[in-house]
C-alpha cells in the first residue's frame, strides 16, 4: 500500500474513534502500514459508511471530506487493483 499521508492519518484516528474490536485493530493496520490484502476489504467498507453519511452533499456530490475519504479509499484499495 502506499503511504498514507498525514492528513489521511488524521481521518482514520478520527474513524476509529467510532469503532470497536477488530475494526479498531484494522485501522491500526492500514495508520502502520501492515494492513494484510484480506482485510482490505473491510476498511474499505468503514471508510465508504463514512462517505455515505458525511462524505456527500444534498445532491449526492461529494463535499470536501468525501472527496478526502475517496482519495483514502483509493489508497487503501490500491493493492487489490494491482
């Protein structure tokens, strides 16, 4: 996985706050950069619940957080893709 930046760091501490077990454990991962590929899939689906409930506009656009939360998404996801 790529490096995430620090402001990506910012927004996952952020979304742990919100989480519990595992998913907390997961999100370590992706901060540390261990995060395996069989997990990916999961931190995915946190961060794409965030984008849903925060991350859009009125009109289903993305607002400045969402597209934030695209770009750490993308990051994330990057390894399944290769």
């Amino acid at each position: 996985m790529d490096v995430i930046t620090d402001h990506q760091i910012t927004i996952l501490k952020s979304l742990r706050q919100k989480l519990s077990g595992k998913d907390v454990d997961l999100v370590d991962d992706v901060i540390d950069g261990r995060l395996s590929t069989h997990d990916i899939q999961r931190v995915c689906e946190i961060i794409n619940d965030e984008y849903l409930m925060r991350g859009i506009k009125e009109d289903y656009s993305p607002n400045e957080y969402g597209r934030d939360l695209q770009d750490l998404l993308n990051k994330v996801n990057a390894p399944r893709l290769t």
